[in-house]
C-alpha cells in the first residue's frame, strides 16, 4: 500500500454514483488524491488502495462483497452502520456530518464539517482520518456501540430541522401565505436563530414566547395551529413542552 498520511498519495476507489459518491469522488481529485469512480455498484473500481462505498445503508453488505479483495482497505460513508458489515479485515468508515445535494461539488462541500471515523485496525482508522483531513474535515473517532446516538443526533440537527420548516410553511397557510412566500420569509430567521445556537448554545439563545412565559400568546398559537393544520397539534404540543423545559433549565 501507498504511504498513508496527512499528505495522501493512496489511490482511492469510490463505489456508488449518488450524491455523496460524486461529490467525494470529485472533492478527493481537487485534493490531488488519484480516484477511480464513482462506479455502479457491482463495478469494482481497480488498482486502488482503499475503496469507499458510497451506497445506502441496507446495501453495504452486499457492495461489500462484490469488491471484497480489490483493495487492501475497505470503507463505508454510514453514519448508522458498524463496521462488521463491510465483511473485511481492514475496515474502516468515514461519515461526513454534512448534507450533500445534487449540487454539491468540490472540496467546499466537505470543508469545515465534522466527520466521523473508525477503523478495525490502527492503520485503518489512521487512512479515515488522513482521509478526512485530505478533504478539509475535523475528523472525530466513533465506535459502534455510539453510531446509532450519533446518527440519531445528526438526523435531529439536520433531517428534523427540514421537517419542522415544512410544518412551520404549512402552519403559515393560515395567515395566507404561501409555502414559497413563508419560505422566503422564515428562512432569514432560521439561518439568525442557527448563528445564535452557534455562538451561544441552547439555552442563551431561546427566544419566544414559551421563554417569557407568555402562555397567552403560545395559547393563541395553539388555537391556530389547530385550525389551519390540525394534524400538527401534537407536534405543536411535544415542542412546547419541550421548549418549556428547555426555557426553566436556563431560569
């Protein structure tokens, strides 16, 4: 195998021509890493050191095995998936905590994230976090008995947030506006109230009524929500109480 180190000159195989596969497999070339792919699944990439399986998590196994022997180190991009899943000796994953979409591309996609790695064996683990590095990333190591937290919280940062600005659209047709007018509104406020998570954390940057205390107002909303989007009262109540919670611990 190639000299493994912060200053990668192993050749790297990508398997899956999704999102995260294309945009890796472009981002590691900006870097000046020596790619093959992405492939198809069932498409072992050749002459590589290391591969990486960019395929969804109940298909892992199965890529595995169809490039099980063309590399020397074999990895996945889950989050959720342990590494006995890829079936090799030298395993290792590497799980940026980012959000890629078909328009990601280059190492500015990957630049400034976090990244989750593992290795089943020192020299693994050591190739994920060159690895990660190599593309502008913190790497950070997890184990398997910590991947499904980890994931869980990733997806309540990121899935969840998309979810709840849908619901927060839809809940606004009831001042007439709407999704792409709220959007356009309510983003600006989401990106100010992230810029406040980050520099002042949970507690000191909660806002609101539920913060003041001003149940009259959160009742006022409650009554609206059930009349413009009652399948999301429940959602509406989880939240409040939550947030009330989330209010007296900083009291």
């Amino acid at each position: 195998m190639h000299q493994i180190s912060e200053n990668l000159t192993a050749r790297v195989g990508v398997v899956g021509p999704g999102r995260l596969g294309t945009a890796l497999a472009a981002a590691l070339r900006e870097a000046g890493i020596a790619v093959d792919g992405p492939t198809g699944r069932g498409e072992p990439p050749r002459g590589c050191d290391a591969i990486v399986l960019c395929v969804p998590d109940g298909e892992i196994a199965a890529a595995a095995a169809a490039v099980a022997g063309a590399a020397p180190l074999l990895g996945h991009t889950s989050g959720a998936t342990p590494l006995s899943a890829l079936g090799a000796t030298a395993a290792f994953g590497l799980h940026p905590l980012q959000t890629f979409t078909e328009e990601s591309s280059g190492l500015s996609a990957f630049a400034g994230a976090g990244c989750a790695i593992a290795g089943s064996t020192a020299e693994a683990l050591a190739f994920a976090a060159a690895l990660a590095k190599a593309l502008g990333m913190t790497p950070f190591e997890i184990d398997d008995e910590g991947r499904a937290a980890y994931h869980a919280a990733a997806s309540v940062a990121s899935n969840f947030v998309v979810t709840l600005q849908a619901a927060a659209e839809r809940i606004a047709a009831g001042a007439g506006l709407d999704p792409g007018e709220a959007r356009r509104l309510l983003v600006p406020l989401l990106r100010r109230t992230v810029d406040n998570l980050a520099e002042l954390g949970p507690r000191d940057a909660l806002t609101g009524p539920v913060a003041r205390g001003d149940e009259a107002t959160v009742e006022a909303q409650r009554v609206a929500v059930a009349e413009t989007a009652p399948e999301l009262l429940d959602l509406f109540d989880e939240l409040v109480d939550r947030t009330r919670a989330l209010a007296a611990v900083r009291a």
